[in-house]
C-alpha cells in the first residue's frame, strides 16, 4: 500500500469526500489560499489577468486554480481505461482536483445493452454528483459515451465530456481511404458511430472489429503491472514517472502478445495494398498497450485515439466556465476545496484487489480508492 493511500482521512459514508488533506493536498490548499485577492482583483476588472505576474500569459484554467477555486473533474469508465484519458487532461489541466469512478461491478461494458447502460450510467453519475458537486464530468468510455451523451446531458447542470471514436481525425488522416475501428462490440455497431463515420469519413472503406478480449487484456495488464512497480519502487507515482509511458511501459508475456497479435489479424492478415493506413483505438483501454499495437501493425498504420482531444475539450469548458463565473461577479465560494483526489469502485471486491486498486490509483496521483456504496 502507498503511503499515500495510508494517508487517507475521515471518510463519510456517501462517496466518501473527505475533510482530511493528504500532505499533497494540503500543500496545493496552502499555495491556493495564499492568492484569494487574486480572484477579487480579477472579479473587479472582468479579467483573468494573473496580478502575480501581470503578465497575462496564464491558461485561465491556472488562474482559477490561483484565484482558490480549482475545478472538480470526475472521470467515469467501466475500468482503468479512462486513466487514459486522464492522463492526457492532467497533462493540460493540471490545477484541477480530480476524482475516478469506475464501474468494476458490471465491467466490462463492451457487450451491455444500450437500456442497461443508460440506466447504470445516470445512475452512478448522479449518485457522485451529488456527493461532490463537480465542475464537470469526463466519460472517458466510448461504449458509454456513444448511447448515454444525448440521454443524460440535459439532466445534469454541468458540463459532461464525452470520449467518443476518434473518426474524424481518421478521416482526415487517412490517404488510402481506408480506416479500421478497433473499439468493443457495442461501440463498433452503435447509431452514433455510424453517424460519426457518415459525417466524417463517408468516402472511406470502414474495416469494424469488435472485441472485449482486449479490454480484459489491457485491464489486467495495467493493474498487475502497476501493483507490482509499485511494489518494487516503493510507493513511487505519476509525480516521479510520468505516465507518457504508459503505452509502452506494461508488459506483455508471450501469450498475452499471441493474444494480441490474433485480436489484430483482421488488420495484419490482409494484403497490404488492402490494409487500413489508419487504426482508431476506440475504447480507452487501448492507448494503455498503444506501443505494442503500433509494433504489430506496423508503422505504415498510423494510430489515433481522442486523449489529447479531450484535454483541449476541457480545457476550453473550464475557461468558459471561469469567464462566465468572472463576467457575473460570482463569490469566490469554493476557495477551500482541494479534498484527496479518490478513486471509487462498485461492487465488492477482495482486499488484494482493492491493494492493486489502490497502487494503481497511487500512481497516477489519487490519494485514496474506495468502495461506492449504490
Ligand atoms: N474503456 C471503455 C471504452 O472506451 C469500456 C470498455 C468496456 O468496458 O467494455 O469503451
């Protein structure tokens, strides 16, 4: 168990959003409240100028941090796919408080039914919703975001993300004409990513695969392999080793790349002139094993997925939010809200499963993983 994880405070029974700080947290408290007449100054003159610096130059998203308000952002996936995406919006955002809710109970979602998934989805949403009262909402889950985005947005008072295929870029990459989807089986034979494909990449021929057993493959990869760095960098996290490696820094063993490699024989067992020079990763899970796909297709493959999209997407609904809440004089209510980032699972799981929860969670930078209680 990381330090980290041993740090955690008072857990109330809801989802658990703790008063106590970790010493990571507490540090980010102490740096926010020492600027709080920031925020006053930038309310006065409708600006989100940075007065420290005067130079105008800060992302807003680093303003509001400054100004004592940083944003909440709860990313939702079926499993550890969505720290994919994660990573990439850290990468952007990184003066955001965030929190990780994954559906463990029901994973994977690959094969639900769209009616099974609408309701479980509104469900666990609300359900954190109202327990954290966050600034926005990331499904970082193409099976989700593909059946769910139009249903529940208007619902819900707050922004909510959706990772959906990266078919446009495909399209606009794409010389041959000639795109593969490699996304599970529901995301593969969804309406909307068929509208995706009419808007985007109507004029290319659209080589589908479905499949769950990557899921499993990239799920299993990332908790055995984390658990057991982990184990053997003492407590090390994201903080140290940044998680850019991720792609390639899990290990395959020789079956679990035969598995790989079958997964891929739609792609690499067709003659070249017939092959795709385009391969979306449609579920977030796959950017986890992206360097081993790559060397198996090849490089005249490129490959694309939406993680670097969905950072820009956020960070441009936090500035619109910041220039909205400055344009309207808003109090400045949130300044202490820098809570440990946490994790939160479904279901019931065995304590060697909540410790490879916790290591994996500890090294992208949570602070805590615990049990959501439905
Ligand atoms: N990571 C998810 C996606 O992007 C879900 C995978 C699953 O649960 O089947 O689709």
């Amino acid at each position: 168990m990381s330090a980290a994880h041993k740090a955690n405070g008072a857990v109330s029974p809801a989802c658990g959003e703790e008063a106590a700080l970790t010493s990571a947290a507490a540090q980010k408290e102490v740096a926010l409240g020492g600027v709080a007449q920031v925020a006053a100054g930038a309310r006065a003159g409708n600006s989100v100028r940075d007065a420290k610096t005067g130079d105008g130059q800060q992302p807003a998203v680093l303003t509001a941090a400054r100004a004592g308000r940083c944003p909440k952002i709860v990313f939702f996936d079926s499993g550890m796919g969505g720290l994919s995406v994660f990573t990439e919006v850290r990468k952007l955002n990184p003066d955001c408080a965030y929190y990780y809710l994954f559906d463990h109970e029901v994973f994977p979602y690959g094969e639900k039914s769209e009616a099974f998934l609408v309701a479980r989805v509104t469900t666990l949403l609300n359900k954190v919703s109202a327990c954290l009262a966050p600034d926005l909402i990331v499904i970082a889950c193409n099976t989700a975001s593909t059946v769910v985005l139009d249903q529940i947005r208007p619902s819900f008072p707050i922004p909510i993300v959706g990772v959906v295929p990266a078919i446009k870029p495909a399209g606009e990459l794409s010389r041959k004409r000639k795109i593969a989807l490699l996304a599970t089986p529901g995301t593969v034979q969804r309406a909307y990513t068929q509208r995706l494909i009419a808007n985007f990449a109507a004029d290319c021929e659209v080589l589908r695969i479905g499949t769950v057993a990557l899921v499993h493959l990239a799920e299993n990869c990332l908790l055995s392999e984390v658990s057991s760095y982990q184990h053997s960098h003492q407590g090390s996290s994201w903080e140290e080793h940044t998680v850019a490696t991720i792609g390639s820094g899990l290990q395959l063993n020789a079956a679990q790349e035969q598995e790989l490699r079958q997964i891929l024989a739609p792609v690499t067992s067709l003659p070249s002139a017939q092959q795709p020079d385009v391969l979306i990763l449609g579920c977030t899970h796959f950017p986890l094993l992206k360097d081993h796909i790559a060397e198996i297709v090849g490089p005249q493959i490129a490959l694309v997925d939406s993680g670097a999209a969905i950072g820009r997407r956020v960070h441009t609904v936090l500035a619109q939010q910041l220039k909205e809440r400055l344009a309207q004089g808003s109090p400045n209510d949130r300044q202490v809200q820098a809570g440990a980032w946490t994790a939160w699972y479904t279901g019931q799981v065995s304590a060697l499963e909540h410790e490879q929860f916790a290591a994996t969670f500890a090294y992208f930078g949570f602070h805590q993983v615990q049990a959501l209680t439905l």
